[in-house]
C-alpha cells in the first residue's frame, strides 16, 4: 500500500458448518400464513402462536439437531427436527438463535436473528396524513379487512412519546375514526404515537419534520 494509507475488509463466515448465506428463518402464524416482513426483519405480533422454521439451502453440509434460544418472555411450546413452536405472549420482538450439529459433526450457532415487533396486527392500523408531518397530521384508524366495522360510538384513548420515550401528548375519550394531530414546535424526529381502541393497541411511528 502506499506510505501512510490502509485498506480493511470485512466478511462474516461460517466456521466449521454451512455458509451464513445459505442459512435462513422462516416464520409462519398457527394457521401457515407468513408474518409480515419490513427490510427482510421479521415482525411479530403480541400473544400469537408462530412455528420458526430454520432453512438450510447448502446441500453439501447438513445441518441436525437443532436447539432453539428464544426471548424468555416468549412460551416455547415444542420443537419438531427444523422448527420450533412458540408464543409471543406481550413481548413479540427480541433475538432468536439456533445451534445444530453441522456436516463437521460438531455443535456450532448456525444462525442468529433479531425478530422485530408488530403491534397493527389485529382488524384495525393507524395511518397519518401527511407523513412526515411539519405542523399538523390527520390521524385515521383503518380497517385491515371490510369484514369490521369502525364503532363511531366507541371511546378511544391516545398517546404520542417522543423519541426519549417521555409522553409528549395524551388524549382520552375520544371518538370517530380520525384525529387531527398538531405538531407544530415539535422537534424534527420519530414519534411513537399509540392508540387504545376497544380491545386492541395500535401504534405507528410519526415522522416530524419542520
């Protein structure tokens, strides 16, 4: 290299077993419907039952007996050869890991994951208008599905926090399905705002931008 300058690469590889390339999760709900994926990150919703399937797409190092490491907060209920069967109570996301005997027949960490957390998972999600907002945004509670009616009747609560989590705003008793939010003198950033409607939480993050 020329005097004074310095080059650096980095890789991360398997030692001893497949290629991290060829090992995957797969997730899917009790029923076999896949979760919902943001950046190939898997979401998990609160209190649902997920099979995870570890994927082993190098054929010429096999990979067995797999052990399973989930959030404690999770219900691990049984493993079967490549999946294991859990449930996420109220903590959906946190970080999953599988060890396994490999094709070298020594046990190693085949893969680790970090699963992320849905919460618009039931019949109702949040939506802003505009977003990101720079003083003011209407917030709506759409249906994920014809199938549920809003409740115009139905009182529902709302809170927004910022970005060091401290409560930026609070709202109680509210009705209909919209809410117009005003952010101005906010500070530019993500806000996390969550709604409590009949029996369900819904929370969307809010982008502020002056």
């Amino acid at each position: 290299m020329p005097s004074g300058e310095t080059f650096q690469a980095e890789k991360t590889f398997g030692v001893k077993g497949p290629r991290t390339e060829d090992i995957s999760l797969s997730v899917y709900k009790s029923d076999g419907t896949p979760a919902m994926q943001a950046g190939g990150t898997w979401l998990m919703c609160p209190n649902t039952t997920y099979h995870v399937y570890v994927n082993n797409n190098n054929t010429t190092c096999t990979t067995s007996n797999y052990n399973w490491t989930v959030p404690s907060a999770w219900t691990q209920y049984y493993t079967w050869q490549n999946m294991v069967s859990v449930n996420t109570n109220s903590s959906p996301g946190g970080p999953v890991s599988v060890t396994a005997t490999t094709c070298c027949g020594n046990n190693a960490t085949v893969i680790s994951a970090y699963m992320g957390s849905a919460y618009n998972c039931g019949d109702y999600f949040l939506s802003f208008t505009p977003n990101p907002a720079a003083a003011e945004t209407l917030l709506t509670i759409e249906q994920t599905s014809g199938e549920e009616k809003f409740d115009e009747k139905a009182e529902w609560e709302l809170a927004v926090y910022d970005q060091s989590h401290s409560l930026k705003e609070k709202k109680s008793k509210l009705k209909g399905q919209e809410y117009k939010i005003n952010t101005a003198g906010w500070k530019e950033g993500v806000y996390l705002v969550r709604v409590k409607y009949k029996n369900e939480v819904l929370q969307e993050k809010l982008v502020v931008k002056n």
